[in-house]
C-alpha cells in the first residue's frame, strides 16, 4: 500500500555527488529527488533486478532515469522511506556498484 508521503533519506555519498554537479542539473536532480517524497515510482523510474542480490524483504531497489544521469534508491512502504543510495552519470555507469549500495540497506 501506497503511502501518502514518504521520509526521504538521502546518503551523503549521494548528496556529495549532487552537491559537485553543474548548477542547472544540481536543480533538476535535487528537485527530482525532493518529489521521490510524493511519489517514489515516478514514470522515468523502473524496478532493478535484484534476484541475486541479498535485498531486505522490505524494500524495493529502484533507478530514477533523468536523460544520462541515474538516481538510485530503495523503497520501504512499511516504514514509509525513500532512502536515496547513489547518483551516476551513464554511460560509463553500468550499475557494476549494486551489491555495496544494497549492503547499506542492512
């Protein structure tokens, strides 16, 4: 079940990451990750593949698509979070880091 808002958690790995991205794009990621708080499953969002994974059964493991960049981020409905892991720009990013990000989960 859908929560009505979510708590945001963002890693400070990631807001590093953020923080040292050129102004414009900076703005549109910050805000793109503020509206993860309403709407954690945005249509540029997708569900990853983690059947190998050691995912915690609560959450789901998700990628935010803004043209070459990617927000990864974890969704837990039962405690209402959206706990923002990763940002990366792809190419070169081949999602080579999801065991480490889904590590941090536990």
């Amino acid at each position: 079940m859908k929560q009505a808002n979510y708590r945001l958690w963002v890693e400070p790995e990631a807001y590093t990451a953020r923080e040292n991205l050129p102004g414009n794009i900076r703005q549109w990621i910050k805000r793109a990750i503020e509206d993860l708080e309403k709407d954690p499953y945005p249509s540029t969002s997708k569900s990853l593949d983690t059947t190998d994974l050691d995912v915690p059964p609560d959450f789901e493991f998700r990628r935010l698509r803004l043209e070459h960049w990617r927000v990864l981020y974890a969704i837990n409905e039962k405690d209402g979070l959206v706990w923002v892991l990763a940002i990366h720009r792809r190419p070169p990013y081949k999602y080579e880091d999801l065991p480490e990000l889904v590590s941090k989960l536990h």
